[in-house]
C-alpha cells in the first residue's frame, strides 16, 4: 500500500465508490441507533429503535460478509484472513444478542438494557476495529477496482435483503 493509500485510509478519505467510504456510512447509521437504543429513558423509545436497528444491522451484516468478509477470508496474506474471520464471529455474536433481546419475556426489562448497552459497547468495538484494520487489509490487499466492485456488491445485496422490510417509526 503507498504512503498515500495509508494515509487516505487512516483519515477516512476514501473515494465514494470504495467499500470502505460505504461501510464508513452504514457504521454511521448503525451507530446512531444503537446509542440512541442504549440511552433511551422509556421501554417503548428503545423497542422503537430496536426495531429500527435489527433490519439494518441483519443486511448490514449479511451483505458485508458476503462481499467483504469472504474474499478477505481467501486472501494470501493471514492477517487479512484472521481479521475475516474474526468479523464472522463478531457478527455472530451480536446476532445471538439481538435475537435475545427480541424475546418477549426479556424486553421491558433491566436485563434487555442491560443486553443494549453490551450491544451498544460490541458494535463501538467491532466498528472501530473494521475503520482501522480492517479498512487498512482492504487497502493493502484489494486494488481500487476490486473495492469499487465490493461496494456496488454490497449496496445491491443490502437493498436486496432489506427489500420488504418496513422502516420502524422513529420515537421523537
């Protein structure tokens, strides 16, 4: 990767077609609902965003490892590979989270906040992991038309799988 690649990866200055700026927008999204889920006061402000959250973060998360995880899984260098792997079992972990936290029995409860705020501090973690490691492997490891590729790949599977899906009210 030149000086300038790292440099453009470290400030976030990717062009708008590369996988990375794409990501960097989701992350975004995903991150203001999931804090705003955390912290809100009534039980009916956080299911609200919950339900906002789930849908996006499913296709987020299924689109990303379909286009990115997987290739990055199949790259030559290991530390590309690991970091791969590594955001599969991420994202597994957060799913196993989210489904508990759509029980009926746990929502409305200490405990369904409880599971927010986790949920709150993994996808904070796994995120700022992705923009710094993850986005510099992309960069090293995939040529700029490779990136472009990924992210017309993920926009078209992310609306796919989110095609149907009602957007949940926002509470105000």
């Amino acid at each position: 990767m030149s000086v300038i690649e790292t440099v453009k990866t470290y400030l976030g200055t990717q062009p708008a077609d590369d996988i990375r700026s794409v990501l960097h927008e989701d992350h975004k999204e995903i991150l203001s609902l999931v804090g705003d889920m955390a912290d809100a006061r009534s039980a009916e402000k956080r299911m609200s965003y919950f339900n906002a959250l789930g849908p996006l973060l499913t296709a987020h998360a299924r689109a990303e490892e379909a286009v990115v995880y997987v290739p990055m899984t199949k790259a030559k260098d290991q530390e590309t590979k690991d970091l791969g792997n590594e955001g599969f079992v991420e994202h597994s972990i957060v799913d196993a989270l989210m489904e508990r936290m759509a029980k009926p029995a746990i929502v409305g409860t200490d405990g369904w906040k409880a599971h927010a705020t986790v949920v709150k501090e993994l996808l904070e973690h796994h995120i700022e992991e992705e923009e710094g490691e993850m986005f510099s492997a992309l960069a090293k490891q995939f040529s700029d038309r490779q990136r472009e590729a990924m992210a017309e790949n993920f926009t078209r599977e992310k609306a796919r799988l989110m095609k149907g899906v009602r957007p949940a009210k926002q509470p105000r």
